[in-house]
C-alpha cells in the first residue's frame, strides 16, 4: 500500500504557485543546431550580397561614371576594381576581404565602407535599443492594464477601445509618426530639436516615432498573455488569497507573461534597426539610414553592398541571440529540449 501526501492548497506567496516548474535546459546539441542554422543564414546572405552588384540591370560602372564616360576610363575602373575577373575569382576575393574586415570603398568618396559603417551603427543601434525599451516599458503595463479591465467579459468598452487603437497604431508607418512629432513638437512648439544629434533630447522625436507601432504590437500581445495566464488556478488562488494587487500582478503575473513579450520585443528590435532608415532620414540622425539612401540614390554599389550585409547580419545575430534566451526562459521551446516528464 503506498502513502498518497494529502492535497493542500498552495500557498500563492510561495514559488510552487507560479507555473509548474521544468528543467530549464539548454542542450549543446540544440545550441549547436541554432548556430549551425545561423552560419547557413549568414552563407546565404554573403552571397546574396555578392549577387546584387551582378544582378543590376547594365553596368554599374557606367551608371556610376556617367554614360558620356570613355570607354577606356570605364574599363580602367572595372580592372583596378577586379570587376573583369571570372565570378568564382571575384566572389573569392570578395569571401576574403570580408574575412578581413574589408568591405570595400565608396565609389564617391573614395573612403573605406568600414569607416563608413563604423560611424554610423552605433547611432543606428543606439536609437533601435532605446525605442525596443521605450516600447517595452509602455507596452507591457498597458497590455497588463487591459487584460485586467477587460477579463471575463467585463470593459466591453475599454476592449473596443483598446484594440482600435492599438490597432490604428499599427497600421500607421514610422515615418508618418516622424513627420507628425517633428512638425508639431519641433517645428511648431519648438520643444525639441529638429534635426541631428546634439545631445539627450535629440532623442525623444525618433525614438517616440519608433517605439510607436511597436508598443501597440507588444501591448496587444501583453494583453492575450495576461488574459491566459489570469485565467489559470494558480492566479485564482491567489485572487482567493485577497493579495495585494502590486504583489498579485506584479509578482505572480508579470513573470509568467514576460516570456512571449520579450522574445516580441527581441525580433522588434532587429526590424527597428532595418525600419529605421526613413525616420533617421526625417530627423538627419547620423546613421546607417542616411548611408543607405545615399548610396542608393548615388548608385554607390559597395556601400549599399555593406549595408545590405551588415543590417541581414545584425537581424540574423538578433534573431538568434533570442532563441538562445527564449531557450533559457521557456522550458517548452524547442531550443530547450522536450520538457522533464514527471514521475
């Protein structure tokens, strides 16, 4: 005969009312596959890259010098750049400067695309990060807020609400909102600086312009999470237990709900570093934005060759790094392995 323990409530202060628990593993097999998967990504992107310059319609090099350009100045350029070597030779050149830090130089200034990206990033960077944690910190309470209003069936209102805002948010692209906060609070009011970075305020516009549309996505996937989790037994006792608020949302729930809000806010990031080129644009940030429509509009092939690869680069890194912390955070990911089975 075996001895059965007596079934108790748990008590909600305790960790054995959040959610069950599981080993929490990361897997050197799971961890070598992702990166396995990262390396392919990155091989694919390397030749993508290379591609591009082939695959433009005409010769780069006349659009570049000009269709009057003589015949042998253009031939002299395409020599001096390796452009008239076999595509396997160019394409292993173009592997090893890569593997040396060498992503060419700028047709029109003449100046290393390293410089010319090493300038930029970290601005580009900075404002991406700044926006993913403005979005977070104003998403992720309000989210919480309209689960709560709204669970059960109750806020009918505060639901329509909720969701055609957030809704409308969406919708609306970075630039427009950039538009918008730079001819009202710069232009108009003059509270802020239009253009540059001259210091901490030079902030507010663009990152505000950019954490919008994020924060509306982030707050609408908040909002279902929490309504999932408010609606386990472990919340209901705790709701049983008269806590107090602070201690039952902000210890209990906010926990459980941050798994999927911050993977959301991890791959936002890598699409706020793409998706920022047309607000560094409305607000000259000192970028890789401004770069990129440089080099476009100039048809500066190496350095839109770069950015093609240094921003895929930056969203594959991204993309990776949260499914490394996804694997850490969610024992049921697929990057932590099968979940530990109870005895």
């Amino acid at each position: 005969m075996t001895d059965t323990a007596p079934v108790t409530d748990a008590d909600p202060t305790s960790d054995a009312a959040q959610v069950p628990h599981r080993a929490r593993r990361l897997t050197p097999a799971s961890l070598a596959r992702h990166l396995l998967r990262l390396i392919v990504s990155l091989a694919v992107l390397v030749i993508a890259s290379f591609a591009m310059i082939h695959l433009i319609p005409g010769d780069p090099l006349r659009q570049m010098l000009g269709p009057t350009a003589p015949k042998a100045l253009v031939d002299q350029r395409r020599a001096a750049l390796g452009l008239d070597d076999p595509l396997p030779t160019q394409f292993l050149h173009y592997v090893q400067h890569l593997a040396s830090g060498d992503l060419g130089t700028s047709f029109f200034s003449s100046q290393p695309v390293a410089s010319l990206i090493g300038q930029g990033l970290p601005n580009t960077v900075a404002l991406a990060v700044a926006a993913t944690f403005v979005a977070l910190a104003v998403a992720v309470p309000l989210g919480m807020w309209g689960a709560v209003r709204t669970h059960q069936g109750r806020g009918r209102r505060t639901e329509a609400a909720f969701t055609t805002l957030t809704g409308a948010a969406v919708a609306i692209p970075e630039y427009l909102y950039g538009l918008a906060l730079l001819l009202v609070f710069a232009l108009g009011l003059g509270l802020l600086p239009p253009a540059g970075l001259t210091g901490p305020a030079s902030y507010v516009l663009p990152v505000t312009a950019l954490a919008i549309a994020p924060a509306a996505m982030i707050a609408r996937l908040a909002r279902v999470e929490t309504l999932r989790e408010l609606g386990t037994d472990y919340m209901r006792l705790a709701h049983a237990k008269r806590l107090p608020a602070w201690r039952l949302y902000a210890v209990h729930l906010l926990p459980n709900t941050l798994t999927a809000t911050l993977t959301m806010g991890g791959l936002l990031l890598g699409g706020l570093i793409t998706g920022s080129v047309l607000v560094e644009n409305v607000f000259a940030w000192p970028g890789l934005g401004q770069r990129t429509v440089e080099a476009i509009t100039q048809k500066d092939y190496p350095v839109a060759q770069a950015m093609i690869l240094v921003y895929g680069a930056l969203v594959l890194l991204i993309n990776f790094l949260v499914d490394v912390l996804l694997g850490v955070l969610d024992p049921q990911s697929s990057l932590s392995g099968s979940p530990s089975k109870e005895a």
